[in-house]
C-alpha cells in the first residue's frame, strides 16, 4: 500500500498498488496534456506572427511599389500630353509592364501565404507525432513493468534464477553468429573442487591463445522473499571459483539489492575487494562481454608486438652467439693458417738461400767457363809446339803436305 498526503486538507490515505498507478498516470498524462496544449498555443502564436509579419512586410512593400508605379503614370501621362500618339502608344505599354510586374508581385505573395499554411500544418502534423510517440512508449513502459510484476509473481525461487541464466544464454546467442564466432560460452558443470560458477567464457585468436576468459555467476531472487540476499555476499566464492577455473575475469550478473543506487548506475568494479571483478545488471551483459573483449584485443596486439620484439631480441642473441663461435673459429684457422704461413716463408728463406748458394756456384762455374774459353781461343798450334820439336817437325810436315 502506499500513502499519498492531500496537499490542501494535509490529510493521509493509502491506496493499493493499481490505484497509485492510476493516480500516477493521471497526473502524468495531464501534464502531458498540458504541455501538448501549450506547444499548440506556443505554435499557433509563432505562426500567426509570421504570417502577420510577412504580410506586412509584402503590403509595404505593394504600397512602396504602387506609389511608385502612380508617379510614373502621372510621369507618362505629362509625356503622353507632350508627345501625342506615339507617346500614348509608349505609355500604354509601360503600363502593360508594370501590370504584368504587379501581377508576379500578387503571385509571390499568393505563394508565401501557401508555403506558410504548409509550415503551420507541417507543425501540426510534428507535434502530433511526438504526442503519439510519447504514448506509446509510456504505454510500452506501462506494459513492460506490468509483465515483470506478473512474471515474478508467477515463479518460484528456483524458477527466478534459472530464467536469469536463461535470459544470458539466450542474449548472448543471439549475437554468437556475428559477433562471437570463436567464442566458448557454456555451463560451468566441474564441481570437483567443490563449487562452480554459472557460465564460463572464453575466446582464442585464430592461431589458437586464449586471450580472455570470464567466470559469470547469474543471482536473483523473489520480491517476497525473507531473508534477503546482498551481492557481497557472493563475491568471496566467485572469486574462488575464477581462480579455480583459471578465468582472468570474474562477473556477477545480479537482481539483488533492487533499490541501489550503487548497482543500478551501471558497472561495478569490485576490483578494490578482488581481482578483476564486476557487479552488472542483466541488460549490461553483452555490453560487459564486449567492453572486456575489445580490452583484451588490445592488450593482444600489445603482446604479440612484444613477442615480435622478444623474438628479434632471441635472434639478435643467436646471431651475437653465432658471431662469437666464427670469431672464434677463424682466430683458431687463422692461428694456424699463420702458424703454417710462417713455416712456409722459413721453408721459402731455406730455399732462397740455397738458390743463393747455387745461383753462386753457378756464377763461379761460367766465369771458368769464361776463362777455359778464353784460355782456348788464346791456344794456337806456335804455343802447342813450342818447347816440343817433335810435335813441330810432324806440323809441319803436315803444313808442307797441304
């Protein structure tokens, strides 16, 4: 029952919940008649206004213009007196001019007051929608809360909670199509560490890491219930069963404490009593699951930057490492490569002195060649013989013979 105090008399009465509802919308559809019926008359004012302004502003204009018109006709009719019938000819057809002039002129004004009734009928027409639209949404309103009321007052506690969870599902299923393909979003049924939450979400990338996982727990419960039920109460097992369950995130979706203005503001973040923890009402269930995704994407790209780096940084190591075993093996090849380098120019040294020797040796050899072939040019048979008369006396028989 509610009360409701008379504003004159100061007198209190209560009345059942249809009766307030009645009273309520009574109030409300006068003020909104009122409002209405102000706007009209708000209108109305406006366009009758405008239409007295621009008819005015025209017939100022008409008279401007008329006078004007009636100089020039007194202008011509002295011309028409001085210059005679080729005058009144020239005149007659000024004024064939100025008529077709005035003619337009009644024609605009004829087209300023149509366009003005079509904005006032237009006007009509807007504020008779917002009047009709305004309607059905209170009527919808109207209708929505009356099927929650009939809806709860239908069901068990029991029923209360799994049409919480069965709402989620639903929702959640119908943008798995488009919008969570990849996703996992199931029954929580591992109760082997002795409790378990409701639905678990997870989702990978396409090269198969899981970059986000929520652990949701659905909690309702009826109007006419005794003892009632706060969402702390909830929040200490939840996060058990996250941890549990290795999810990163830990989410209450929750028709508890209906009257807070805490939860009912939107998102709660609970992360200051633990971890990675939200309180939501059931109508921020997809915009939580999206809020947190797209989180998660972004920290994803994030990592796999950061892997991308970590791996060049393991590659510059193995190129270091690999550095340092050439260097290593082309100290020891060059050690050795030197080591034989140098036996080879000893063994070089060996042979060029050798080479000196015989290069020597030689030397010597042709400068007595050199003398031997000296000494036999010098050799002439006067030297053979001389000292022997024998060799002589055969020579030159041999002289005298020739």
């Amino acid at each position: 029952m509610e009360e409701i105090k008379c504003p004159k008399c100061g007198e209190v009465f209560k009345v059942d919940e249809s009766g307030y509802a009645a009273i309520v919308k009574q109030v409300r559809d006068k003020e909104f008649t009122k409002e209405i019926d102000q706007r009209e008359v708000q209108f109305a004012a406006e366009k009758e206004n405008a239409v007295n302004l621009a008819v005015a502003e025209i017939e100022k204009a008409y008279r401007a213009e008329l006078l004007e018109k009636e100089r020039e006709l007194s202008s011509l009719q002295v011309k028409i007196d001085v210059a005679g019938q080729d005058g009144e000819l020239a005149v007659m057809k000024a004024v064939a001019e100025k008529e077709k002039e005035l003619a337009e002129k009644e024609l605009q004004i004829s087209r300023l007051e149509g366009e003005l009734k079509s904005g006032e009928k237009e006007l009509q027409l807007k504020a008779q929608s917002l009047k009709e639209t305004y309607e059905e949404r209170l009527k919808a309103k109207d209708e929505e809360i009356a099927y929650y009321k009939d809806f709860k007052a239908r069901q068990s506690t029991k029923m209360v909670g799994e049409s919480l969870e069965q709402h989620c599902e639903i929702e959640f299923n119908k943008l798995r199509p488009a919008a969570f393909q990849n996703a996992y979003f199931e029954k929580d049924t591992d109760a082997r560490t002795g409790s378990k939450g409701d639905y678990i979400y997870r989702e990978a990338d396409p090269d198969g890491t899981e970059f986000i996982s929520i652990m949701f727990e659905m909690k309702n419960e009826m109007d006419q219930t005794a003892t009632k039920k706060k969402n702390e109460d909830f929040l200490k097992e939840l996060d058990k069963d996250r941890r549990e369950k290795n999810c990163e995130y830990a989410v209450l979706v929750s028709l508890l404490e209906a009257d807070s203005e805490l939860y009912n503001t939107g998102i709660v973040d609970m992360s200051y009593r633990y971890p990675k923890m939200y309180v939501i009402r059931p109508q921020f269930f997809i915009p939580m699951i999206t809020i947190l995704r797209n989180a998660a994407l972004n920290s994803l790209e994030y990592r796999q930057e950061l892997a991308v780096i970590k791996n060049q940084n393991i590659d510059i190591s193995h190129f270091e490492d690999d550095m340092n075993e050439f260097k290593e093996k082309f100290a020891r090849n060059y050690r050795i490569a030197s080591e034989k380098f140098q036996k080879a120019i000893e063994e070089i040294d060996k042979t060029i002195d050798h080479l000196q020797k015989t290069k020597a040796a030689l030397l010597s050899s042709e400068n007595n060649l050199r003398l031997a072939n000296n000494k036999a040019e010098e050799l002439t048979i006067k030297r053979l013989t001389r000292g022997n008369p024998t060799m002589a006396e055969k020579f030159a028989k041999l002289k005298e013979e020739d």
